[in-house]
C-alpha cells in the first residue's frame, strides 16, 4: 500500500465523529466477540458504554448491542445527568449507508431505554441523522462512524485485477453432487452369434476396431452342410471382445460390438440422495478432472437398493466425439430445485470476514466489507437472503486483496 494511501486510511480511521450540536464518542465495544477498535482518549462515552450526542436540553446515549442473535440500537436519554422519563422520549434516527437507500429505523420503549425495531446490520460503518422529541422540545443530532472500509486508487483497483458486477435477482439452481461410472447402455451391446454351428475358417476384424451395419465379421463353414457362410455386423459400433480364433468350432457368441454414441452414467444413490432424486431431472456430468462436462437427464431409478444401501441412478449421454468412456469415474451435479433469489451473487465473490459471509461493495474508489445471510447456492451462483442490496456493484474477482488491506488497516471495527 502507498504512503498516500496509507496516510488517508490513519485520517479516517482517527477522525472524530461530526455532531451538530457538540462532538460525541463511538463505543469502543458494542457487541461480544468483536475487536475492539483504537480508543480516542477525548471522545466522550455514555454511562452504559455507547457513544454519546449531547445537547444542553437533551443528551442520548446510543449502544448498539448483541441480543438473541441480532444486533439492536438502544437509547438512554438524560438530561443533567439524570435519566430521562423513557416514555417522554420518541426518537427516530435516518441510517445513511455506502451505496443503499437511506433506512428509517424506529424504537419502542423497554425498561429504562428506547430499543430499535429492527436489527442493524454489520458493518456499523454510517451516517446517522437522529430526530428526537421531549416534552414537546424537537432535537437533531448528526453522528457519522466508518468500518470495513477502504479506498484504493484506479492503479491499484487495475493492477490487483478487481473485477466488479451489480447484484441482481435470478435463479439459484440448487444440485446434490453423486458419483458415477461411465457404461454402455444396454440397447447398444450386442453379442455377435454363429447362427449354425460350424468352424471359423476367417475372421475379418479384430479388437477395437469400428465397424458399420453390414460390415463383413467373419467367414464360418456350417459343420453339417458344409457350406461356407459370412456373418455381418448386426450395428455400427467398436469391437470390444472376441470369443474365437479361426480353426475354432463356432457353437456360440463370436465377439461383442458395443455402440458409444450413446452412453449412461451409473449413479450411486445413498438413501438421503434418492429422497431428493426424480426422474426427468437435469444433470451436468464432469470428469474428475473437469476437463469436459455434457447435460442429460435422470431417466431411471432403481425400486430397490443394494446390500450396500446403494440404489442405482442412471443418466443418457451423447458421446459422438467418444469422449465418455465404459468405466470411466465422473460426477454428477443433478438438479433437485431451482430457486428465484431476490438478490445473487457469484460464488467467487463471498469471502469469510470476522467469522461471517461477506462480500465487498464497491462506490466509486471507496470499498465497503458487507456480512451477508446466504441461501441457495451452487458453483456458480449464491441467494444473499439479507445484508446486500439489490443493484448494488459488489467485488467477483480478487477481494481477497480488500479484505487484506482493511485487516491491515485495523478498521474492522474501527467504532
């Protein structure tokens, strides 16, 4: 990180908040389990530990605190020092967000404070116009707070290869991965027959060979009539075995052709697998080393299960160009909903920051770290069910160079 840089991220990060009336001070510590940030030894603090506005008529205390999972906004009113009738009290307070529409949160009165209505989300980094009203007298007070944030020049955004998309709705299709083994489907496997018994004076083909219907295979010599007859290729396909060698006695199967233009997967399904699976679901078959993937479909599951608990699952496969081969190990990511998400995201864009799922948002040069509540995801593509906003630009490539630089920083949790 350049110096410029650097001398900004120490500015912001030490910068007292702004107040309307007088300055104010941000806990240091507002929930358990977070960091605790740099303590400016003149910012003032509340008697229950929060951030203080004051104002001769009135002063609020704000704590931002974790209770059952969320995180609320209480406020504690005084005035000379003593502690305000809490039912007196109304306060609203207008929540300015990097990149979001503003949010307008109310409280409710509980024991001797004003709690919020709602959870306020993470990162605590905003700008908060707070409207009150006591005993008929109307007060504003302005704070503003940062947190996992940064800002980054159009060089350094390049020459980390950033890359950037806006979040939108679409479908999130959710898939159980199962293992398979590739096999030749059995309206493709042929057992070429002698059909009199006779010796095998030639044979025209040998193993591996393509042949097409009509094909000359062999020549055999009918042992009671002696007459010599010629056996076809009954299909076109690739010989595969070959039973008999000529001077042999030809009473039963010659050789095998197998056709793989088609083939199946065979797929083995656990019982907790077999409970998600249906027939006519869609499937993307890949090799282990992911070097080709096709689609097809479920079209046959088994009514019982092995000794193993395994039942199998097969999917039809086009294999024109023969890549698919009998006895080759594959996945299969089959398809068992697919889900409308309000918002998604890419599946490269989620990061794990202080303990949580986030992803980072970008406005302008500024980047902000956002912790997220995830739903359906696949490879690709995952539902955020809370914490980000449709439209917003969010980081796909390489955030973990952001998530570095505001770890070194320490603005984590810079409040």
């Amino acid at each position: 990180m350049n110096k410029t840089l650097i001398a900004l991220l120490i500015t912001q990060f030490f910068a007292l908040p702004l107040l309307s009336s007088t300055a104010m001070a941000s806990a240091n510590h507002h929930a358990e389990g977070h960091e605790e940030g740099h303590e400016d030894e003149h910012q003032e603090k509340g008697p229950h530990g929060g951030f203080l506005l004051t104002n001769n008529a009135l002063d609020l205390e704000l704590k931002l605190t974790q209770f059952a999972g969320n995180t609320e906004l209480r406020i504690y009113g005084f005035n000379n020092d003593k502690a305000v009738d809490i039912n007196q009290l109304d306060v609203t307070i207008n929540v300015q967000r990097l990149s979001e529409e503003p949010q307008l949160i109310r409280f409710k009165a509980e024991d001797d404070y004003l709690v919020s209505t709602v959870s306020v989300n993470e990162p605590h980094s905003f700008k908060l116009d707070v409207m009150a009203s006591y005993k008929g007298q109307k007060i504003n007070y302005h704070y503003e707070q940062e947190e996992g944030r940064t800002t980054l020049s159009e060089a350094a955004i390049e020459r980390a290869g950033i890359k950037t998309e806006i979040a939108k709705a679409g479908s999130v299709e959710q898939t159980d991965t199962l293992f398979g083994v590739i096999a030749p489907t059995a309206h493709g496997t042929v057992e070429v027959m002698a059909p009199y018994t006779g010796l095998v004076n030639d044979i025209f083909v040998s193993i591996g060979q393509n042949v097409k219907k009509g094909d000359r295979l062999a020549s055999i010599t009918n042992r009671e009539t002696l007459q010599n007859y010629i056996i076809k290729s009954p299909m076109t396909g690739v010989i595969t075995e070959q039973y008999l060698k000529r001077g042999e006695l030809a009473s039963s199967a010659l050789m095998q052709i197998v056709n793989l233009e088609t083939v199946w997967v065979e797929l083995s399904a656990f019982p907790e697998n077999i409970e998600k699976l249906a027939i006519g679901q869609s499937a993307k078959v890949y090799d282990l080393h992911h070097h080709l993937n096709a689609q097809g479909e479920v079209f046959f599951i088994a009514p019982m299960m092995t000794g193993g608990h395994i039942a199998r699952a097969r999917i039809e496969l086009k294999n024109q160009d023969g890549h698919w081969r009998p006895g080759m190990h594959v996945n299969s990511d089959v398809s068992i909903a697919n889900v409308n998400a309000a918002v998604r995201v890419k599946a490269t864009a989620v990061q794990e920051f202080n303990g949580k799922p986030s992803v980072f948002i970008k406005s302008g040069n500024v980047f902000e770290v956002r912790p997220v509540k995830l739903g359906a995801k696949n490879s690709e593509w995952v539902e955020v069910l809370e914490g980000l906003s449709p439209n917003s630009e969010y980081v796909t490539q390489n955030s973990y160079v952001i998530k570095a630089d505001i770890l070194k920083s320490g603005a984590s949790h810079s409040h």
